[in-house]
C-alpha cells in the first residue's frame, strides 16, 4: 500500500510546514507553529543498512526513498525509488541530483531566467556573513530556509547581473557565499542583539555599494536589515538535550517550540529539548503517532556535523 512521504520543510512568508507526497493523494502540508503537537512513526520495521550500490535499486519499503526532482509545481518521482541513507542531508539520489543541478540557477546550468533577482547580505554570526541571490518574487523565503537571523539586501536586477554582484563582492571582500550549516546552527544558540548584528550588517553594506565594478543593470538597495528572531521564536528555545536520530519502526512525538531553517526545535512527552533536523526527515514513509506517545527514536548528544554544500536558491 502507497504511503504518505515527508518532502521536507519548506518555508514561505506564512511561515514553515512539512510537505508531503502521496502517489495517489497528491501533495499536501503541515505548518509547524508554536504550540503544534508533532507526532509520527517511521514506517516499517529496522533492517540492516544497504551496501554500497554501483546500479539503483528499487528500495525497501521501510526505507529512506529519493524524493525524486520538484520544478516549480512539477513533481517527477525516483524512476527507481532509490534508497537514500538514513543520515544523509539531501533526500535525493545521485541520478536525481544531478538531473535537478542539470537546470538549475544555483548550479549555474540555467542563464535564462527572466526573473529579476536580489543580491542580499545574510547574517547568521559575528564571523559569518555571506552573500547570496535569490528570485525576487520568493520575498525573502530562501533566507528563512538558511536560517538566517538577519539580512539585508544590496541590490535587485537581472539574474546575471546579480550574479555579477555576488562574484565581485567575494573577490574584493571575501566574502563567502556558503557557510557549513553545522556553524550556523552553532551561532545561532546565543545571538548577540539585533541591534549589534544590523551595525555589521550596515558596515558591510557601506563596503559593497562602494565597490568598483559592481554592474550598471544592478539597482543598489538602501540597508534596510531584517530580523528573524520573532519569526524562528527563537525565546521558546531551550539548551538542547538531543539530536533525533531517525530509523524504521521509531516514533518522534512533542510539542514544536521553534523552528529555523530547516531544524524543529520539541519539546517531547519526557520534557526533554529535542532538535530534529528535517534535511534527514525528507524521504521516510510517515505515519501519525498519538501525541501523547514516548519518542522511541535514538536521541544523540548535540555535535558538530560535517561541512555540507548548500545550494543558494
């Protein structure tokens, strides 16, 4: 029988929710506002770990499975239903992967965009802030999903043109246009005040407008920083008691205190402050567990993950 599958978290100006994906059912999501109880089991029962594959294979069906490749409002399944390790970041399969980055603005491999695009500075710690583009029409989405705690942006024009911008600005200022998410997870958990954080951001701005070089199709913006605290409700955050470790036949249940980015901030039935990263929940088969259920799921103690490429659209 078909089964419901997470897609992951996604973000809009109406804040997060967890998409799904059924093959019959269509796509469907859940938000997660404060407050929300979150509960559900991992389909099927634990087996033993699959060895490395040199042809895809169809998965097990208590397996992590490729999401498979989203356009837009376009979902083209896994042709193979590939399985995806468990702690892997990317719900995708290599195929997947490299069909999705074969037209993609962040990949480079699509110039053809008509969209207009902004050139932002996001902030997410005293020693890291980036430099990036996202299409003007997704309001800012794409620094929710980064998890950015404040942003500002620099200018808007055309996808070339913002690209230009970006290159400019890494070349002259050095300033990176990728972060591992492991150290932005890390500043986020004592944030110095707003105010500290828009005084960098207006410095670095002041930087880049001064810049030699910057393109003549890019219309620059005055700084105008953005804050997200309000928005992840980074006050319901508690010092964590664990990491959720997902796996077959495993139950995670609780009440959503916050979310940034992609991570789940809950309290569980045990009281305890759990983080659950929804990189690794995308590609399980999901079932609804009682709320008041114990989470059965591994918890491990919070660490430094390994540096991961991010995309940046």
């Amino acid at each position: 029988m078909s089964q419901w599958q997470c897609a992951g978290l996604r973000w809009d100006r109406s804040g997060p929710a967890l998409a799904w994906h059924h093959p019959v059912h269509g796509d469907r999501v859940s938000p997660l506002s404060p407050g929300r109880p979150l509960a559900f089991t991992i389909v099927g029962e634990a087996h033993a770990a699959a060895g490395p594959r040199t042809v895809a294979m169809p998965a097990p069906a208590s397996a992590r499975v490729c999401v498979g490749v989203r356009r837009g409002a376009r979902h083209t399944p896994c042709p193979v239903g590939a399985e995806v390790s468990a702690t892997a970041v990317s719900a995708q399969c290599p195929d997947c992967a490299r069909l999705d980055r074969s037209y993609s603005v962040a990949a480079d491999t699509r110039t053809d965009d008509p969209r207009p695009y902004d050139v932002y500075l996001a902030w997410f710690g005293p020693d890291l802030i980036k430099v990036g583009i996202t299409a003007t029409e997704r309001e800012g989405a794409r620094l929710l999903e980064q998890a950015a705690l404040s942003y500002t942006l620099l200018g808007r024009g055309p996808l070339m043109a913002a690209r230009r911008a970006e290159a400019v600005l890494g070349a002259a200022l050095g300033i990176p246009d990728r972060f591992p998410y492991a150290a932005k997870r890390a500043a986020r958990e004592n944030p110095p005040p707003q105010g500290e954080r828009a005084a960098q951001l207006a410095a670095l701005h002041a930087r880049a407008r001064a810049l030699n070089g910057l393109p003549e199709f890019l219309a620059l913006c005055p700084c105008a920083p953005v804050h997200h605290d309000a928005v992840f409700h980074l006050d319901r955050v508690r010092p964590l008691d664990g990491v959720v470790r997902l796996a077959p036949g495993r139950t995670v249940a609780g009440r959503v205190e916050a979310v940034a980015g992609p991570d789940v901030h809950l309290t569980d039935t045990a009281g305890r402050a759990l983080l659950l990263d929804t990189r690794q929940l995308a590609g399980w088969p999901l079932a609804a567990a009682p709320a008041d259920a114990a989470t059965t799921a591994e918890v491990a103690a919070p660490a430094r993950e390994a540096a991961e490429p991010e995309g940046l659209f």
